[in-house]
C-alpha cells in the first residue's frame, strides 16, 4: 500500500512484524545453546592460562592478571597487553565468563545466593554489635539505614537531624558526637 509505513523487520508466519530490536532478546535457552558453543580465541586462551598462573600464585585480582599481559607469551607472540576494556568486551560474550572461571572459581563473579548469604551475614553482625552497644554497629546501622541507596535519588532529610548528621560524620576523637552535642545523662 502506498501510504503505509514502511516497517523495518520480518513477518512471522503469523504475519507479525518483528522488529530487529525485538530480535535482539535472546531466551536464556538461546543463551545456555550460545555458552556451550563458546570456543576462545588464542589470545582469550592465553589469557586464561596467565590468570590461571597468577591464582597459583596467589594473585586473585584481575588488575594483576593484566600486568602480567605485558611481559612473557604475550610479548613474545608480539601481542599487546589485554586491557580492562578488551576483558569487560570478552564477559558479555555468551559462554565467555562459564569457560574462563571454570579452572578459578574462587575468582568468578559472585551468584545472586552468595550475594544474599553475605548480607545476611553482615545483618546478623551488625544486630549483634547493636545488641552488644557497640559504636561501631550503631554508627553503621546509621549509614545502611539513612544514607542514600542511589546516585540522584532524592531522600527526604531521612538522615535530616542535627544529631543523626553529626552521628554518622567521621569523628575525630572517641567521643566526639558526646562533645559535640553537649549530650548529657
């Protein structure tokens, strides 16, 4: 029809257009097919193995890994050094993160459970510093509870009072918030 716009995309047996964005999403079938497919590059290859000698050699953090690209098989082959950047690239790649922690473990992200189980933890601390009437655990309490969660988010004056602001400011002395407010008994 000529005065119909033109629509970017393909028609599903079901005459649907699908747009190429919509083509895009990709089911995590789709995902856990693309991961088991996963074959690393030489240099993705090499890389591992370096992380894999650094761990050995008790060097967990990435930044170490990526020192180590700029001497030994890396020069060798006349291969620049890995950059966070080019690393940051190889995660988002299906089956990229699977295959390269498989022999590190203990180097690989941390799951949506052990995220949990931390806090839980950090939680039961805390109330037990609270429950102990220690400084510290009230001190932090205030932090988790009345500091900003997010960037640009606007919380109402929630940590507003004089008292909770001085509270939770770094002290200089022991007792500081005492002195400060002239709190008394």
């Amino acid at each position: 029809m000529a005065g119909e716009p033109k629509k970017e995309g393909t028609v599903t047996e079901s005459g649907w257009v699908q747009s190429v964005e919509a083509a895009r999403v990709v089911s995590a079938e789709e995902l856990r097919r693309q991961a088991a497919l996963f074959r690393p590059i030489p240099r993705q290859a090499l890389f591992r193995d370096i992380a894999e000698e650094q761990v050995a050699l008790g060097n967990f953090m990435l930044s170490r890994w990526l020192l180590a690209t700029k001497e030994g098989a890396f020069i060798d082959r006349g291969w620049k050094p890995v950059t966070r950047g080019e690393y940051e690239r190889w995660l988002v790649e299906p089956g990229f993160s699977d295959w390269f922690f498989a022999p590190i473990p203990q180097c690989g992200p941390l799951s949506e459970q052990e995220k949990q189980l931390a806090d839980q933890v950090f939680l039961e601390g805390l109330m037990r510093g609270m429950q102990s009437a220690e400084d510290w655990a009230f001190k932090e309490y205030g932090r988790f509870r009345f500091a900003p969660q997010t960037a640009g988010v606007n919380h109402k004056a929630a940590a507003g009072s004089a008292e909770v602001k001085s509270f939770l400011a770094p002290e200089t002395t022991t007792d500081a918030w005492a002195k400060s407010t002239k709190a008394e008994a």
